[in-house]
C-alpha cells in the first residue's frame, strides 16, 4: 500500500463535495458542501492519494486553510503528507 500526495492541482470540486458527503456527521448542510465544492474549485489543492485513490484533500486558501480526509482506518495518516506537501 502506498500513499502519495499529487499537487498543487486545480479543479478538485467535484473530489471535495465527495470527500465532504462521506462524512454527513460532520458536513450535513447541502449549502455549505455547495458552497466549498464552489471554492474548491479554484483553490491551489493537494490530493492524499492511498493506492493511487484519492483520500484527502488539503484546499489553500491564502486568509485560510482547510483540509478534509476519509475517516476510513485505510486511509488513516494522509493529511501530514499533504501539509508537508503545502508547506513552502
């Protein structure tokens, strides 16, 4: 198994509105998830990759950042890749 962290990308919307639906305890307004798949979109992003299938998201936002990751035991440890990767 192994985990890899592709980017900076663009365009990941559609990946973060999927990534934020498998996790409707935390992200259950469909306006929010409208809204950050809307942001997303356009944001310099990273993509924590297991196996070569996306299991994170890390979107930079210069005022802020914001990362979401699958809870999924198999994808467990993604995101400190993926801020390593961010960081300048």
């Amino acid at each position: 198994s192994g985990t890899a962290v592709v980017g900076p990308v663009t365009r990941r919307g559609t990946l973060c509105e999927d990534l934020l639906r498998g996790l409707p305890d935390w992200f259950g307004i469909e306006a929010s998830i409208v809204e950050y798949r809307r942001t997303v979109e356009e944001l310099p992003s990273f993509v924590a990759e297991v196996d070569g299938e996306p299991a994170g998201l890390l979107a930079l936002k210069p005022t802020a950042p914001a990362a979401v990751s699958s809870p999924a035991p198999a994808r467990a440890g993604v995101a400190p890749p993926a801020v390593r990767a961010a960081a300048p």
